[in-house]
C-alpha cells in the first residue's frame, strides 16, 4: 500500500488509541483533513484489512443524531500500520521521531 503524507496521518491518528472505534468527524479534526479526502483513505485502508469498520449500535432517537459509521485498526493493520510509519519516518532523515524532533509525528 502506498503512504501518502494523509494516510500517514490517518494511522497515527488510528495508533494512538489502536483498540478504540473511530468516527470520520474525530478522524478530520485530529488529521486535519476533509472528509473527501479521510474517507478514500478509510476505504482503501478497509480493502487492504488494516482496518474494520461497522455501524454504531445507538437509537438515533435516543441519542439525538444518527449513528456514526465507526474505523478500527485490525490486528494485522496496527501491525502494518507501525512498519510503515517507521519506515516513512526513516526515508524522511532517520529514526522515529522524538518530542523535540521537528519533524511531524503525523
């Protein structure tokens, strides 16, 4: 899978908590992204089974909006996700990246 500087965020933004379901609107504002371009990403990530994806169990009633469609990293994805990162971190000068590295940490 190619990673792009966006989809780099995207997982960083998955891998901070890699056992909790994430929702687009979430995803947007902590990647900085617009939905046209998180959720081609969310997909193709769905496709390549890194990440899963299902429909929020609420009562729209209930809770006063629609149910969120909801992204979590699998298994094999956070796995993936990690190697990638690592190795895009690598190709841009070296090294993960530390807390006064000025480089992002996506």
């Amino acid at each position: 899978m190619r990673i792009t500087v966006p989809t780099a965020r995207v997982l960083a933004a998955l891998l901070a908590d890699p056992h909790a379901d994430h929702y687009g609107l979430e995803l947007m504002q902590h990647c900085g992204l617009a939905s046209g371009t998180l959720y081609p990403i969310l997909h193709r990530l769905a496709d390549a089974g890194w990440v899963e994806r299902h429909w929020e169990r609420i009562d729209p009633s209930e809770a006063g909006r629609p149910a969120r469609r909801l992204y979590r990293l699998t298994g094999e994805g956070a796995t993936q996700a990690r190697q990638a990162l690592a190795e895009l971190r690598a190709q841009l000068g070296g090294g993960p990246a530390t807390a006064t590295d000025p480089r992002p940490a996506w």
